[in-house]
C-alpha cells in the first residue's frame, strides 16, 4: 500500500455557506479536574502530607459564548482543596463580558469589564488549571505558599487588551485596574501573622496590573514584562497598617523541538505603616524580597516529558542567609491522550517559606524537607 | 483575530497532535511544534480568551468540514478533485500566508 505523502501543505478556507455542517457554535464549554497525592518528610503541605494526603484537588468548568463578532462573554468556576489553605468551596474565578474595540489581521484591541484573570508571569492567569502548568506545583516566583492568591489572583474591574502582529515578532499587552475588595480573615492571617488574631476590616485597593509580552513566530523565544501594584489596609480597634505592595517580573521562555527553558525573576517591593494609637507608636519600613527559577524541559516524545527546576528566593534582600530559601524539583509528565495528563514530581526543600503556615500550626517548621507529589488530571 | 473581516466567525480545523502532516503545518507555516501550539490553545480556553480547534481524523474529512463550513480554515497535504468552493491561501512555495490566527 503506497504511504501517503505530506510533502505539501495546503492551507484552504472554506468560501460557500454550510450544507453539511454548522459553522463553529456559539457557545463552547470547557471544564477540569485533578487529584493529587502527596507525601512528605519533616514538614506538612496540603494536609497531614507526612503520613500520606490527598488532600489537594481541583475542579473547574467554564464556557464561552460569542454573543456578536465584537461581544462575547466568559466565565469559570472553580473549587480547589489543598490541604487548610483552600477549603474546596465553588468560587467564580474569572466572569467578564468583552468587547472587542477594533480588529484587523495585524492588530486589535479590545475591553472586558467584570471579573478578570490578572495576567502576570506566564502562568498566573491559568494557574489552577493542571494542563496549564509547568508543573503539579508552582515555583515561589508565585507565592503559592504565602495564602496571598485571592489577592493577586484576578480582579473586578476592567481589563484592556491588544495585539499586534508583525512577521518577525509580536507583541500583547494586557493592563487591569480593579476596585477595591475586602480581603477574608484567612488571608490577612496569613500575611499579617499574629496581627491577625485581633478584629477588624481588611481591603485591598486600586490594584492594578499589566503585562507586555514579545515573542517571534511559533513561541521559539518569547518574554514578558509583568507589573502589579496594590494597597493592603488593615484596620482595627487597635492597629492599622497600609501595606503598598509593588511586584514586577520579567520572564522568559525558548521553545525548541526537544527542550524548553523557562526563566522568570520577580521583586516584590513592600512600603508598611503600622499605626498604634494606644501606645502613641508609628512604625514603617520597605522591605524587598526576590525570587527567581530557571526549568528545563525534555520531551522524550509526544507523550513523555521529564523536567528539572532550580528555584530560589530571598524574603528580604538585607537580610539575605536569614531569609533565603530553595526548592529544587525533578518532575515527569505522561499525557497518552489529550485529555488526561499524569504526572509526578521530587522536591527538595531547604528553607521555611516554602512550606505553607497554616498546614503546620502548633508545629515548628523543619528547615528542610522532601515532598513526593504524584497528580492525574482529565479535561474536556 | 476571532472572525474575517466581513464579521464571519472563523471556525479552525486540524488534525491530531501526532498526525504527521500536523507536524509538518506546525513547522512550515507556523514556525513551532504541536506542543507549542497546544499550550497556547489551552491558555486561550482557560482563561476564556477564544475556543478551541475543532479536532477531526484524516485530511479528508479536514477538507469537507472546511468546504461546507463558512468561515473554516485547515490545512491539506494534495489537491483534491474538487475545489470549486475552497481558496487555498497558502502553500509550501508559498508561505507568506499570516501566520497567527487569534481567539
């Protein structure tokens, strides 16, 4: 039997109205689920992982609906255990309506007004969803650890977003200005520590983000340039303290047959106030904190690929040998169909700030520790 | 880009990831690999940017969803029979046709 043969590629677009088939509906809907496995030594993560948890799973649905060619809405849903730092309560995660302002083959921008995805890194805007990852778990670059996601997560308000298109290269920008939105008590715990245990109303406001992202034809390099900038205020019978937090990134990315090499390197600049009436006391301070990962990748075939990261971070830039921590990972992922991905990861860890809080209250945290993850996730 | 310039919805069609003439579209005119193109899919879906590509089989049944959908756009490996009702807006030899299709 003659082989056929692919020397040629054809590109063709259909010209007559449709006999046989609908063209493209307008609603499309999309959904996942993961579940993960993790055991540990020393240090807990996601559940009572030093005797074995399961405690981490995630689930999502969403859809799409082309309203117009310049209206469509999108929205998702999502619910996510890991551990006492996400209960599994359905929550929206992105809600928006977008309009696109104008489009051509070269360029377009557009609008999209209620709850949208911050984009910052290149994997904050997907980053519960398993098949979008690098990884079953993030690097620090995405504070994963620090119960901070509902802040930096996504944002109501509105979103602008362009692109231009050239032959050698293309550029997108994306730009958020939210409003201001209470914060949950498990939240401010988290970031305020024993502040927390006293009452009071939490806000973050005005945040803004952006994104500008570059990249030549097909991915083979690409970067981008990420900014985010918000106020935490905290108020309490007692205390208030203004957190100005201001984080920018710059990631990059090459894409061969074989390999990939991501690197992304972010600073988190904090301005603090703390106001104490009773004891006549203002305190403020900066602190400055980095954090930086570089991962390979290397696809055996279509369906295996096996991945190593090095991932590092300083909690405060003064203070570097007291505050500094590393994790270092060796994962495998498996996908034998496209709508099911296995994979499973080894990490190293030196340092406490990987590791998160909650799931070790009323232990101290060892200052090393191993983390066996395994995770199997089906899309539709 | 999410519709032609007269407002019609463009609707694309590829074959499976493994398919050798997927590959060999991903590299010529597209400038990547399935993988790639796949990552950039899935950011699309999920963070609703656009929809996904309609996945079929065999380039036969690419090139009839293509014909009788307004709008399609996909890709075949030889000239068939009949090609009455399709433009063929690039080719090997001809490889200026945009790359970048946007959702």
């Amino acid at each position: 039997m003659k082989k056929p043969s692919y020397r040629l590629a054809l590109m063709l677009a259909g010209l007559l109205s449709g006999n046989g088939f609908a063209e493209q509906q307008p609603l499309s809907l999309h959904g996942f689920v993961s579940q993960g496995y993790l055991y540990s030594k020393n240090n807990d993560i996601f559940g009572d992982s030093t005797d074995g948890s399961w405690e981490y799973h995630e689930a999502g649905a969403g859809g799409h609906y082309r309203l117009s060619s310049r209206i469509s809405f999108s929205g998702q849903w999502f619910a996510r255990d890991a551990g006492r730092g996400d209960n599994g309560s359905v929550r929206t995660d992105y809600l928006y309506a977008d309009l696109l302002l104008s489009q051509g083959t070269d360029s377009g921008t557009g609008l999209r007004f209620g709850r949208v995805r911050n984009h910052f890194g290149f994997y904050n805007s997907t980053r519960d969803v398993f098949f979008t990852r690098p990884s079953i778990l993030l690097p620090q670059f995405y504070l994963e650890s620090f119960g901070v996601r509902e802040l930096f997560f996504s944002s109501d308000g509105a979103q602008l977003h362009s692109y231009w298109d050239e032959k050698d290269y293309y550029l997108n920008f994306t730009g958020t200005f939210g409003k201001n939105k209470e914060v949950g008590s498990d939240t401010v715990a988290n970031i305020l520590g024993s502040a927390a245990t006293l009452a009071g109303d939490a806000e973050l406001q005005s945040p803004i983000s952006a994104q500008l992202s570059a990249g030549l034809p097909g991915d083979r390099w690409k970067t981008a340039l990420s900014y985010f900038n918000a106020a935490l205020t905290f108020d309490s019978t007692s205390v208030l303290a203004n957190l100005d937090v201001t984080l920018t990134a710059l990631s990059l990315q090459y894409n061969g047959r074989k390999t990939s090499v991501t690197a992304e390197y972010s600073l988190t600049s904090i301005n603090s106030t703390f106001i104490a009436p009773a004891f006549n006391l203002v305190a403020t301070g900066n602190t400055k904190s980095e954090a930086a990962y570089l991962q390979m990748d290397y696809r055996i075939d279509e369906q295996f690929t096996v991945y190593g990261r090095f991932d590092h971070r300083l909690g405060d830039r003064e203070q570097p040998n007291r505050t500094d921590s590393s994790v270092a990972t060796l994962g495998s992922r498996w996908q034998p169909h496209p709508q099911w991905l296995f994979a499973a990861e080894l990490h190293g860890i030196r340092g406490t700030t990987p590791i998160p809080i909650i799931d070790n209250r009323g232990s101290e945290i060892a200052e090393r520790s191993e983390h066996f993850i395994i995770m199997a996730g089906y899309r539709f | 880009m999410k519709t032609w310039p007269d407002g019609t919805p463009i609707t694309v069609f590829v074959l499976p990831d493994t398919h050798p003439l997927h590959l060999r579209f991903c590299t010529l005119y597209l400038k990547t690999f399935p993988y790639v193109l796949k990552r950039q899919w899935n950011h699309l879906i999920f963070t609703g940017s656009g929809v996904r590509p309609i996945e079929v089989s065999t380039t036969y049944n690419l090139f009839e969803r293509v014909r009788a959908t307004p709008g399609a756009i996909g890709y075949i490996n030889r000239l068939p029979g009949n090609t009455s009702d399709v433009k063929f807006v690039g080719t090997e030899a001809n490889s200026e046709t945009k790359r970048t299709i946007r959702f």
